[in-house]
C-alpha cells in the first residue's frame, strides 16, 4: 500500500506502508512532510494531515512502519531520488483549533537504528574492534562500515576497559563525542543500511555520502534579482545566517560523579589551550598520606581539602586518565534555507561560492553538514542544512 504526492514544483514523495492503508490518505488532507538526517542521531520525521473525521489517528498508530523516498524532477533525465528510508510511527500528537480544524501529527523515527540494549565491558581488543562490534549488533554488514579514526588502533586494557550501559546505538553517539569522531548510520542507495564512524577531517574523502546521496560535497550559491524575488545564476541557497561561536572555547573547568561497578569516580576536566585534560580521583593516594600523619594533622589535611578553592591545591590526590585534543575549528556555524535538493545529507562536504563573507568557507578548512532537513509543503520543497567544521565547545569542555 502507497502514497504519493506531487508538488506543483515537480518535487515529490511517497509513503510505502506494510502495517497501514496509507493509500487512504488524500492528497488535499497533506499540510506537510519533513524528514531531517543529523549527525549522531537517528533519522526522523513529522507527517502533519488535515484530519477532519479523526481517520489518520486511527490508521497511522504508534508502532506502524513507514517507508519514505523522495526526489525532484521524477521522470526527467536529470531527475534527483532517494530510495526508501524505513521509519517507525513513534509518539504521534494531534489538536484541533479553535476554528474547527483537526490535525493529526504522524511523528516517525528510523528506530531501526538502535540494536540491542545490554551492559557490556570491554576489556581487551582495539577502540576500532570496539565500534565494529557496535555495529555488527545493529545490522551492519562489515562491506557496508567506514570506521576510520586517529585513535582507532589504541588497546583496551582491564585500566581503560569501557563499558556499555545502553542501547548500541546511544552507545555509538557516547563513544564517538568522546573520541571525538563523526558518527552516522543511513541507508546507500540501494536501500542498506551504511554507517560511518570517522575523524571529522576525514569527512572529505570519505564514501559515506557518496553512496547515500551520490555525492560527496555540495557548492552553495547566495544571490538574488535586484527585486529579492527570484535566485540568479547558480545560486541554490535562499537564505542564510552565521554566528561565530570561537569564544565559546575559553579556558574553564567541571567536574563530574561517574558510577563505575556501584562506586562513584570523581573526574575532573581541566580546557586550556585547546586541550582537555582529564583528571581521576584517587582516594588511595589520600589514604596514603593519611597514614603518615598524626591525628592532628590527619584533621588539617581533611579542612585543607575542604576548603580548597583552586584545583590545584588538591591535584595531587589525581590521576590523570586522558589527554584529548579538542576539535580546532573556526568556531563559525551556518545556516542555510535551500531549494529542495535530495542529494543534501548530513556528513556531506560543503563548500561556498558567491554571496558569502570571506571568513565562510575558508579553503583551509573542511565544512560539512551536521544537519539536513528536507520539508514539503504547499510552499514547496526546500533543504534547511546547519554546518560547521568543527564543534563548538564551552568553557568547560562540554559540547553545546
């Protein structure tokens, strides 16, 4: 059973469906279609439809899969398609206005993605064998990975085991901004499940876009009439804005309480100078100057450790575990409103043309999507991408 709609622009889309009639729905009942693809999360959409008598609620239930492709120019030469992406009805919503209108909000989610939930250790074997496993679990042919990053080959050890505590795919997301890498997993063009786990500075030569949308990189051209109505030459963008973000990695400090096999662990994370430096607590080595004072002094070194203000006063009782380079990045983020382009994904390369300042798209640097969303309408079709070249980190080290 299938949908499929066609705008007047020539953009389109279609909903396959095993587990609902969705070849019911009418075409004048669509408000719009969004499905957005980002970095490190699950894809995900929204399917908003006039429901005047209350029937979509009733057949498009929570747990129902959805299979949605999409595309322009179906039919032409240079027609542009993306083969099905499988979705699951997950925590629709619904309301009605004060005039009268019902609308039904059909939320999905490619929940495919999360593999199994268990507790597991990893003692033993390299970070790489690690993701591997990860990914074996969610149903990812070995063929189909790319994992490929700086730290990739470091042995685990029983003093820098890592552990899993949930689903294989939150699991994924934990230990790529740990490792500071890029994480995805989509679907290649022949409707398979592929994944990526890479160094962000590889993003540029790697096949993972390539074989989701049949590019690796994008160009994007700013520039309309004289009148602001209409794009001119190139240009595919019709709208942007930026922020600079690059003081947002001053120095600073956290801490944070980890609770490893039933005992908490004290961390504490030092930024500076563009590193994150990460400190354990050792209550042994307090222990062990315990034990060479007498009671009086036993009771300073307890107020001295209370009272301290400075990190510094009390590093000594710290171990420090790692030693992390953070992301060099400019620190600018972009936004940009496209017209409807299936070829956009997240992990795509992006590079900028006409009609942006300098300091955008330095040559220096890679770009690339971290976030694309593409929205049907009665306006349209359009590609909403954030984009970045680095993350942004704050003050003390944590990810915005």
């Amino acid at each position: 059973m299938s949908f499929e709609l066609i705008n007047h622009d020539g953009a389109w889309f279609k909903i396959d469906s095993p587990d609902a009639p969705v070849e019911t729905i009418v075409t004048e009942d669509v408000i719009s279609l969004s499905i957005t693809e980002e970095m490190g999360k699950m894809d995900s959409g929204n399917l908003q439809l006039l429901d005047r008598n209350q029937i979509y609620s009733r057949i498009l239930r929570p747990g129902g899969k959805l299979k949605i492709s999409w595309g322009i120019r179906k039919g032409q030469m240079n027609a542009l398609t993306r083969d099905p992406i499988e979705f699951m009805i997950n925590s629709p919503s619904g309301g009605g206005d004060a005039g009268g209108r019902v609308t039904y909000n059909c939320t999905f989610m490619a929940l495919g993605f999360r593999g199994d939930q268990g507790t597991r250790w990893y003692e033993t074997g390299s970070k790489m064998d690690v993701v591997a496993d990860a990914m074996t679990r969610i149903g990812i042919p070995a063929a189909n990975r790319e994992i490929d990053f700086q730290r990739g080959s470091e042995q685990i050890t029983a003093g820098t085991k890592v552990v899993q505590y949930e689903s294989d795919f939150r699991f994924l997301v934990r230990i790529a901004d740990e490792w500071r890498c890029a994480f995805r997993i989509g679907y290649d063009r022949k409707g398979k499940l592929i994944a990526c786990f890479i160094d962000y500075a590889k993003l540029k030569t790697s096949a993972f876009a390539q074989r989701v949308a049949g590019a690796s990189s994008v160009n994007l051209e700013y520039g309309v009439n004289s009148k602001m109505t209409k794009l001119t030459g190139n240009a595919n963008v019709l709208s942007y804005s930026w922020q600079d973000h690059s003081m947002d990695a001053a120095q600073g400090q956290s801490a944070r309480i980890v609770i490893v096999d039933g005992v908490p662990q004290i961390f504490r994370t030092v930024v500076e100078n563009e590193t994150v430096k990460t400190y354990r607590l050792v209550p042994e080595l307090i222990q062990q100057e315990l034990q060479t004072r007498n009671l009086a002094s036993r009771t300073d070194l307890l107020m001295e450790y209370l009272s301290a203000k400075d990190f510094d006063e009390i590093k000594r009782f710290f171990i420090e575990d790692t030693m992390t380079t953070a992301p060099q990045g400019s620190g600018v983020t972009i936004d940009a409103k496209l017209m409807g382009d299936p070829s956009v994904t997240a992990a795509l390369v992006a590079t900028f043309g006409n009609g942006f300042p300098d300091r955008i798209g330095s040559k220096d640097r890679t770009w690339w999507i971290r976030t694309a969303t593409h929205a049907f309408s009665t306006a349209g079709y359009f590609s909403d991408v954030s984009i970045a070249d680095a993350y942004s980190f704050s003050p003390t080290g944590e990810r915005l």
